[in-house]
C-alpha cells in the first residue's frame, strides 16, 4: 500500500517518505493510507538513461496527481502509445531503488 | 551598497578541448580576463568559482584554490561555488556582493567544467544530482526528460507548438554558427530539429546542448575606478539570487520556474527598470523548451506566448528582444559549472560592442542562470558606464 503523511502544522498531505513537510518545513504528522488512485498528468519516456539504469532504457517516467490531491514523480509500467493527459493511473508496487512503480488502470 | 562594475572578461573555447584538463581551462579563461586591465594579481583579494561536477568526473576536489594557485594567487580566499548548472551564475553574484558590499575591492570570479572526458550515461548520471534523488530522481528521471515532461505540459496548456519550440534550436544553431568561440558552427533546418533522434520523448537531440568542455572568468571592481583600469567597463545594475522546488512533482505550475520568476525581480528592481527595457540577453536554454520558459518567466513575453514569439522573429537579432546570440548552450556549448559566467562574458561583449552576433545598440543586457529543473536561478543585468 501506499502511505503519505499529513503534516501536522500546515496540514498538507505528501508522501511518507517526504519526511519533513516539503511545503513548510515541520516534521512529524500523521501517517494516512492512501487510495493509490490518479490521473496522469505529463510524461516522458527515457531513451538515454543515467549509467544505473542502462538495461532498463526505454522505460518511462511519470507526473500523476493522486485522487488526494497532490503530486508524485513516478516510474510507469505502460505502452507509451496508450498515453495521454488525465488517463488513470494506479499505484502497482513499491520498489526500494526506483520508488512507487504505477500502472495505467 | 557600492556600484560594482566589469574590468576585464575571459572565455576559452566551448567544445571538446584536448589536452586541457578542468584546471588548465579555468586558468586560461582567468588569465585572458585579467590580461584585459593592468589591475596587478596583487591587488586581486577573492577568487569565486563555479563548477557543478567537476569532482565527479574530472576527480578534482579543492578546485578553487588550486586554480588560484596556479594563477599566483595563493594566499587569498578561494572558494568554489555549487548549484548545479548555475554555479557559474552563482559565483559571479557572490564576486558581485563582496564589493558591493564594501568587503573587497578587486575580486576574480570564474566557471569552469571538463566533460568530455566521460561517456553519456555518466554525464547523464552526474547532471541528475542537481535533482532530489530520494523523492524524484532515484525514478530514473534524467534532466532531458524533466525537461520533457514540462515540454508535454507547456504544449497542452498554451498550444505551444513543436514547430515553434523546434525553431529555438534552429535560431540558436545559426547564431552559433557565426561565434567563433561556439561549440557548433553549422546552421540546422527544423526538419532536421524534429527528425532528430529522440532523447526523452518528446525532447529530441538537436532541443539539447552538447557535452563540453569550457571556462569563463570576470574581474570585477568597485564601478567608481572602472575607468581606471578599462577604456569600456561595464556596470551591474542588477543581481538575483533565488531557489526553488527540486522536483516537478513539488511545483504547482510546471511551466513556470518560480526561482527564475524570484531572481528576476530582485534584479529589475535592484536595475531599477522593466522588462522592455532590456535589449540582449542571455537565457538558460538547457533545452529547447527552457529558453521559451525563460522569456515569459523574465517577463520579456505573457506566459504561454513564448512560443509565437520565436515564430515571429521576436527573439532574433533584431527582434524585440535578441535571445543568445551567442547561440546559447544549445550551439555555444553547456559546461555547466561554467555557463553563468559565459553569459557574462558574451554580454559584456555585446556592451562594448565587440560581440560576434553583435545586437545594434545594446544599452541593457540580462543575463539568466537556471539550475536543475528550477531548484536555482541567478538573474543579472548590466549596462554601460
């Protein structure tokens, strides 16, 4: 599943592993389940890829907002050709290198 | 604050410079800079230097200090200054304030990166660092396909068209062309721009810099004794210094870069003018995409129009406004540590009125430093004594 964090002091949600409030700075708040749901924004995919991931490439990177209301960077799992803004997206896995790997849904 | 101004600017050539390691490039741009006024080395209190990876692939730590010493400057304090592709624009501001400030008098400032030494994927990896590795780039996300994402979004939004985006690099090409210190001398059609191999959809090479290698320096003094020491000093009228969000994912609005958006006023109202009245500038073209974003963010456009405008010849030599006529770091080259302070020098060319591309009646110059997707932006403008 994937967590996020409401912060305690300015009450915006982010990831879990945002740590800190990304928006105002406070640590600390409370951990949420979220629904994993979301549309996609934009997208790219990576034809020249940093040395780490050099077996992986072409694979493809996405900025989707979740049904919660804010934004995730994430590695998504789809035929670049089916993309478009605002096509739903859901959360697939977590992986310990990449981070939340997500899917058309 | 003291007015500070510009005594004497250096360049090397952009490009793959064999035979010349990081150290080598920085003391050549440095020493040209310094050959240009009789300001004796003695004089010169502080070193700057802005470089973003040369550590990583150049294997060279304490680097400003070893320049300076290999410029007869040990002794003095020497600092280098990282933020990303905008440490060159960095150092310059902090050269810049320590006079202003009244804390030193004659002060050196330079960029510096060697690049091509090292294969694309280790380029590609040492670039992303300007990025949040935990909460973005450990994704895979490179700066091409940051870059890429908000092409994708800025086309949605305002219409923006492959054509006009496509039509940057075939202006900056041409104006490269005709720099002899530019890393490419060919013009490039828009046919050629958009069958150009992909890099990170829908970015593709020719909407990229290059890999380079290349250093650029400044001295600079208190603006009162400028005339002293150079028949043409040139006068900042204006600094910017502003961070902002590291990741997309963190900023509202992808198309614009509110670090830039910040800089700018800081420098306009330092200037004491408006966007209309700068005539040449220098913006961070990183990619394609990048320098139309920077002329609404600058204000020199509405947002979204950026793009009609390179269509319209609006941001060409004799346009509204000349956009990079040194070719910007798409032809010029993109030494990242070095690239702030080659704005500077290209616009202290175009001042004095001995620019390759040279922009009739010049009177106000900006230059625009960006960092990462936006994490950190310098804005500087210059003008005649």
């Amino acid at each position: 599943m994937l967590r996020g964090r409401r912060c305690a002091a300015c009450k915006r949600l982010w990831l879990d592993a945002a740590r800190a409030c990304p928006a105002c700075g406070a640590p600390g708040g409370e951990t949420v389940q979220l629904s994993g749901n979301g549309r996609l924004l934009s997208w790219t995919t990576i034809r020249v890829p940093p040395a780490r991931y050099a077996a992986e490439a072409p694979y493809t990177v996405g900025l989707v907002e979740l049904d919660e209301g804010f934004r995730l960077t994430v590695r998504l799992t789809a035929d670049p050709e089916t993309l478009a803004p605002g096509l739903p997206v859901a959360f697939a896995s977590q992986d310990d290198s990449r981070g939340p790997i997500f899917r058309t849904s | 604050m003291r007015a500070v101004a510009i005594i004497g600017v250096g360049s090397t050539p952009f490009g793959k410079i064999e035979g010349q390691g990081i150290v080598d490039l920085a003391v050549s741009a440095c020493r040209e800079a310094m050959a240009e006024t009789p300001v004796p080395r003695e004089k010169i209190q502080a070193f700057y230097l802005g470089n973003f990876v040369g550590e990583r692939l150049a294997n060279q730590g304490s680097l400003a200090p070893v320049v300076a010493g290999r410029l007869g400057l040990t002794g003095i304090p020497a600092t280098k200054v990282e933020g990303a592709c905008a440490s060159g624009g960095i150092a310059f501001r902090h050269g810049f304030l320590t006079i202003a400030l009244g804390l030193y008098d004659f002060v050196l400032v330079a960029g510096t990166e060697k690049m091509t030494a090292s294969s694309t994927p280790e380029v590609t990896a040492a670039l992303a660092t300007a990025g949040d590795e935990e909460l973005e780039m450990r994704t895979g996300l490179t700066f091409p396909g940051a870059f890429a994402v908000v092409m994708r979004e800025h086309m949605a939004r305002y219409g923006t068209t492959r054509e006009q985006i496509g039509l940057v690099s075939v202006k900056n090409h041409g104006l490269g062309a005709q720099n002899p210190k530019a890393q490419f001398r060919k013009s490039v059609t828009l046919e050629e721009v958009v069958a150009s191999r992909l890099i990170a959809d829908p970015i593709r090479l020719f909407d990229c810099p290059p890999i380079s290698d290349g250093a650029a320096a400044a001295l600079l003094c208190p603006a009162e004794w400028a005339r002293d020491f150079c028949p043409k000093p040139i006068k900042v009228l204006g600094s910017g210094h502003a961070s902002g969000p590291a990741a997309l994912w963190q900023m509202d609005d992808i198309t614009s870069f509110p670090a830039t958006v910040r800089a700018a006023r800081e420098a306009y109202a330092m200037a004491g003018i408006t966007p209309g009245d700068v005539q040449v500038a220098e913006v961070h073209d990183c990619f394609t995409i990048a320098e139309i974003i920077a002329t609404e963010d600058l204000g020199f456009f509405p947002k979204g129009k950026g793009g009609p405008a390179v269509a319209e010849g609006r941001t060409g030599l004799d346009g509204r406004v000349a956009v990079n006529p040194s070719g910007g770091l798409i032809a010029k080259g993109h030494p990242v540590g070095a690239t702030g302070c080659a704005q500077v020098y290209e616009l202290v060319k175009q001042l004095r009125g001995e620019a390759a591309n040279q922009v009739q009646n010049a009177e106000v110059a900006l230059a625009h430093n960006l960092g990462g997707s936006g994490v950190v932006s310098t804005v500087t403008i210059l003008g005649r004594i």
